[in-house]
C-alpha cells in the first residue's frame, strides 16, 4: 500500500547521490525520519573512508544541478573549541520545547538541527528541489534536499521560527546561521561573545553566551 509517508521516503532517496541511493533503498526505512538518518550516516561514514571526494569545476556553458543547489557552508567545532572562536555563540535553548545545545554560528551560511536531535522536536522534514550542496570544514561538499520548517526557538522569553536542515553537528544539537541571523538583522557582538537580535518593537534582546538569562534594552 502506497501512503504519503511511504511517497515522502520515496522522492528523498530518488535525490540520494548514487553511492548512497541504493544502501538507504535496501534497508527499506519505514520514515523519513529513518531515511534521513540513514543518509547522513551513510554520508558520514563515506566521508571518514574518504569514498567522497572534492568536487572540482568542469567548463560547461550549461548549468549543471550542482550550480542550481543553494549552496553554503557548515563548519564544525566543538564544545571545547567554540569559546575561543569570537565569531560564534553557545548556550542552551528550548527548540519545539525541547531543551538543546545551540550554536549560533556567522561562518555558517545556513541554519541546521542533529540528526540524533531530529526525533525529539516531532516534525518532518520537507523535501526541497533544488536541495542545498553544503561545504564543511574538510573541504567536501554534501548535498541533500530535505528542511524542516517552522521550529520554535525559545530565546529569553521571546519565541522565533526557524527552518532547520537535518545535519551532523557532532556536539551541538543545533547550529544557528546567517540565513536566520540575517533575516532578524541579528548580530554576533565577537568581543563580547553576545547575540544582539532587533525586535519587532524596536528594543534589542541580547542572548549571552553560557549564560540562563539575557537582556533586552
């Protein structure tokens, strides 16, 4: 029996790249949420064994699908390596009423959720095309084409939504990016490790890094 579910499972693995296709397509995952995990595993694991290579430029007058993905980078640090990087914020947060380690990144071009942390908030993710072809710190480029939109993010009493792109992060259950921080014409204040976000009323709410309570001014 076809259900919506088993159609959303179905367009995502046809977005798979090739060498990841076929091992998400035998283990038959019943869930998006499976497959998703699946893939980023799978892409995980490719990237240690050194299976996925840089993708190099090729002259070609038409454009390929790989130049009609969003594209943006991802970086990755660690809990231990992120205070002493003046460029990014970390604290704990409540997303979809769930508490969750956050780091708000201005090097990262998108916003993205744990895959690990994915099944805690309770929504699906979309499946978008084009999908997004995201570079992280090694250099390699990883493609996917799902989203999941309208989380909230509980800030110092004040709730925003953010869409999120399922991802590994290692430490860090949620990596805020520029496209939300832009968006709410936020900025990361380096010397001072603070996240100032502008308020529909004027006033300018300031999240600290480590700290349970911020300000608004």
């Amino acid at each position: 029996m076809v259900t919506p579910e088993s159609q959303r499972v179905n367009r995502y693995i046809r977005g798979l790249a090739p060498k990841i296709k076929a091992h998400v397509t035998s283990s038959k995952p019943a869930t998006i949420q499976g497959a998703v995990s699946m893939a980023n595993r799978l892409t995980t694991d490719g990237i240690k064994d050194g299976l996925f290579k840089k993708k190099e430029n090729v002259g070609n007058k038409r454009m390929s699908s790989d130049q009609k993905r969003n594209q943006g980078r991802a970086f990755r640090l660690g809990v231990a390596e992120a205070p002493q990087d003046p460029n990014v914020v970390t604290g704990t947060f409540s997303l979809n009423d769930h508490f969750a380690i956050v780091l708000f990144d201005s090097g990262a071009d998108y916003s993205f959720i744990s895959i690990k942390f994915l099944p805690l908030i309770d929504m699906k993710p979309s499946v978008i095309n084009p999908g997004y072809e995201i570079k992280i710190a090694s250099g390699i480029k990883v493609v996917t084409n799902m989203i999941v939109r309208g989380c909230r993010l509980e800030l110092e009493g004040h709730t925003f939504t953010i869409d999120l792109i399922p991802f590994g992060h290692g430490s860090f259950d949620m990596i805020v990016g520029m496209d939300w921080l832009s968006k709410l014409r936020a900025k990361i204040v380096c010397d001072e490790k603070i996240v100032q976000i502008l308020l529909s009323n004027g006033d300018i709410l300031e999240v600290y890094e480590e700290r349970p309570e911020g300000n608004v001014k």
